[in-house]
C-alpha cells in the first residue's frame, strides 16, 4: 500500500460509512487498525494530534513477551530504533532488609520485558499506518457521538469543517475522553494523589552481568562481570519508598526513572536543579548503583485509575486507557490495551459480517474481563500496599519481599503475570 491510502490533509467523504470508526490514533487504536490490515473491514482512524514527528513522549514503556510477540505480528518491532531487553528484576523497600529478584532464565524465556521510548512506538506505528491503507486523518478531533442498535454516529471537527461518519463498530481508544458521552458506560475514577516523574538517569555504576552465562535466545554474557551499559546488564529495578515507587529501567547508556511521588513533591522534585535532584534520587533510591551523575528532561504525569464499566454499549467498544488507565507501578497499562485491541481485531476478523452486533460486543467484553479486573486489581494492590508510610505495612512489605524470594513457583507466577496477562 502506499502513502496515498493516507488521508492527512484531506477531508473524508462525510456520506461514507464504514464497518469501523476508531476515536484516537494512540498506541492502541493505531495497533487496532495494523492488526486489521488484509482484513477487507474498512476503517477510518481519527486522531486529534497533529503528525506523532512533532511529538515527544519521555515516557518509557516497558512491553511484556506477549506484548512483544503482538507488535512482531503487527509489523512494528522490528522497525523500533532501541530496544532494551530486561533479563533481571530487582524489587525491594526501602527501610527493610526484604528483596526479591527475578530473572528471565527461571520463567524460560529471553527476557521479562523489554524497554522502548513510547514515542519510538508512536512513530513506528504511523509509519506502518500510512502504508496500511487504511483511512486516517490526523488533526481530526471527535466531538460528539450517537449510537443506536444498528449504527452510529460520529461528528469531528477537520480543519475548518465538521463533519459526521456513520459505522457499524464504533471503538474509543481515545484515553477515556468521550467515555461520559455513550450511554450505560460507567466511568470509575479513583485519583492516586500520586504524580510520576519521568526522566533519563545516568549512574555512577552499572550493574554486574548476572551468574547465568548464557539466556534463552540471547547473546552469550559473562557471568558477573561489570557490563558497558545499563542496557547490557538488563537489570530493572523497582524499590518500594514510604513516598512510592521509585523504578528504574535499562536503557541504552541509561536508566529511564519513573518515580511517584504526591503532587506537591513532585512539583517540587521537578523544580530543583539537576544536581539536587540527583542527589534526592540518590536519597531515595539508596547506594545500589553509586551517586546519579547526569538527568535529561524532566517531566510529571499526574496518576489516577479509570476504568469503564461495561466495556462496550451498543454499536460502542472501549480500548486501552479509555477501557482502563492504571498506575505505571506494575508498567501493565499499554500491555493490556494491546491485547485489548488484538482480542477485538479477532472478533471482527472471525466474523466480519458481525462486527458490531451485540452478540460480538458480548464476546469482546467475555474475552477482557478477566485479564483486564486481574491486571487492574493486581496493580492497585500493589500501590495500595506499597505507596504509603504506615509502618505496619512496612514490615509486611519486607516479610512479603522475603517470602517471594523464597518461593521460585510464585515468583515464576507473578512474572508470567506481567508478561502475559490473565492467561500467562
Ligand atoms: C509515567 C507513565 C509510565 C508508563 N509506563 C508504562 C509501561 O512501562 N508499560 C505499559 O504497558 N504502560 C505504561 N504506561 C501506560 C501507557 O502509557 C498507556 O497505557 C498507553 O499510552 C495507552 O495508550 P492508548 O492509545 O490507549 O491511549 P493514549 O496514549 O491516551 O492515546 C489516546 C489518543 O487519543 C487521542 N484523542 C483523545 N481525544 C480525542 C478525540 N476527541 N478525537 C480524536 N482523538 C482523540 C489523543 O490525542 C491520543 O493520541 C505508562 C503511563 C505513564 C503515565
């Protein structure tokens, strides 16, 4: 297919109605429309941003196996510029002697997760959109929606025009914005009064290379040795503060640091100079990896768990962070909107002339369920016990820590959690 299929800058035709119309060009409704391609479902693609060249995204996600193993088939891995893989994760508390460390070697697989910039994605997928054919308009922001049993309705605003597409399968996967407008969906929102603050650290040391010689699918490393790089290690490391989590993930020459804290600390994290901020990091992070040495860009995203309650109305299915926004602890939200939309570009290839039915709603919403209440409770969990002060939860936080690291079938469960989902 080539750029022609690609509609920036153009007007759609306002009679047309398609089999689907997807509300936001995120990671998540860009991976709906690639899982689609060859389907012969016809899809236009809305997106409220202008061109993802011009944008740019400190966030680091962190992409589990089967994450990984989606975008191979999307067509989109490869063409991702860095990858990180993260063979060992350290996790523990602050102000306990509890830890745990998983590895990829015990769960048999070539790494537990991988690192990737969210703008690498982003542009990935446009990329691979623009040759897929199918209908998308950038600088295209959905207003208002309509849905009845056997249609619905979409007004945009394109330029200077509004203008209306009709659909069989109307899909928000537009971060939850619309969510308040279709009829019968509940939105849960519960705010963390917890802001993260994202950046790239550099250490004063790297890591070791683990014992193991030699990991599934991996390059050959040398067991204990010092590593040239972050990226080389593959260590992550989550550590539980009485503030919040403080993570650090390999990549490149870096860490990529996600750090929650309340808002006022934040903004105040945010507003030092670079060298007192690395030495709080380095306060709050402890002596693991020596002194912090250098910080790029800082930024803040204030967190909150949304969740919508179905997941879909009439001729109407959420997705991604619309579906559900979680907390980054357990780095599962962009992890579950992909499955999110893979499981849906399923439904409607298994029976495209369903797409939209009630009864194939029904399916999609059976087929979420599980892994998405499992991935929501599993995250909030971990942020309700571990991002807080009380002592008491302190103690159990390391008894906890210490009992994982000696029962290798739970920790082997956990992880095929993170990497899988509901159904690891
Ligand atoms: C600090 C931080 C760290 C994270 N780390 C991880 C991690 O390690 N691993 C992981 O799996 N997840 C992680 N996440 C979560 C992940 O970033 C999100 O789950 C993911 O970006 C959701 O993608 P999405 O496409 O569903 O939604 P979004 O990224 O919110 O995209 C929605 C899109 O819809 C567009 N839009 C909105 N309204 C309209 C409209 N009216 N009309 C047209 N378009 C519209 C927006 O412009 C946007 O492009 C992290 C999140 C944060 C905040």
């Amino acid at each position: 297919m080539t750029d022609e299929h690609s509609m920036e800058g153009k007007q759609s035709d306002p009679a047309r109605t398609y089999d689907l119309v997807i509300v936001g060009g995120g990671p998540v409704g860009m991976a709906l429309v690639l899982a689609l391609r060859g389907s012969g479902i016809s899809v236009l693609l809305l997106e409220a941003r202008g061109l993802p060249e011009e944008t740019e995204d400190a966030r680091p996600l962190a992409l589990s196996h089967g994450s990984r193993l989606i975008l191979e088939r999307l067509g989109v891995w490869r063409s991702l510029p860095s990858v990180t893989p993260i063979t060992t994760i350290h996790v523990s508390s602050r102000g306990s002697f509890g830890r745990t460390v998983m590895t990829a070697g015990e769960v048999g697989v070539p790494a537990l997760g991988y690192v990737v910039n969210h703008h690498d994605v982003f542009r990935s997928m446009h990329r691979a959109l623009k040759r897929s054919g199918a209908d998308y308009l950038t600088a295209a922001q959905a207003l208002r929606l309509k849905a009845d049993a056997d249609v619905a309705r979409i007004d945009f605003q394109h330029g200077d025009a509004t203008q209306q597409a009709g659909t069989r399968l109307l899909v928000l996967a537009d971060g939850g914005r619309l969510a308040a407008q279709v009829e019968g969906v509940t939105q849960h929102v519960r705010d963390y009064r917890q802001w993260a603050v994202v950046a790239r650290v550099r250490s004063e040391y790297v890591p070791r290379l683990p014992e193991e010689a030699a990991l599934p699918g991996l390059p050959v490393r040398g067991g204990g040795g010092i590593a040239a790089s972050p990226a080389e290690a593959g260590v992550a490391y989550e550590r539980f503060t009485p503030d919040g989590p403080v993570a650090l993930l390999p990549m490149g020459e870096y860490f990529a640091l996600v750090w929650t804290l309340p808002p006022a600390a934040a903004q105040g994290i945010l507003a030092l100079d670079e060298t007192a901020f690395l030495a709080r990091l380095h306060d709050r992070f402890g002596d693991r990896l020596g002194r912090f040495v250098e910080a790029g860009k800082r930024s803040g995203f204030p967190l909150a768990l949304k969740y919508a309650d179905p997941v879909t109305a009439p001729r109407v299915a959420l997705v991604g962070n619309a579906a559900q926004t979680l907390h980054p602890v357990a780095g599962q939200g962009f992890n579950l909107g992909l499955r999110d939309a893979w499981e849906l570009a399923r439904e409607i290839i298994a029976s495209p002339t369903e797409a939209g039915s009630s009864a194939m709603l029904a399916r999609y919403r059976d087929r979420r369920r599980m892994d998405s209440g499992a991935g929501r409770i599993f995250t909030d969990s971990l942020v309700k016990l571990f991002s807080n002060d009380d002592p008491l939860l302190g103690s159990l936080r390391g008894a906890g820590l210490g009992a994982l690291d000696c029962l290798p079938q739970v920790r082997r469960f956990v992880a095929r959690r993170m990497m899988f989902g509901a159904r690891g």
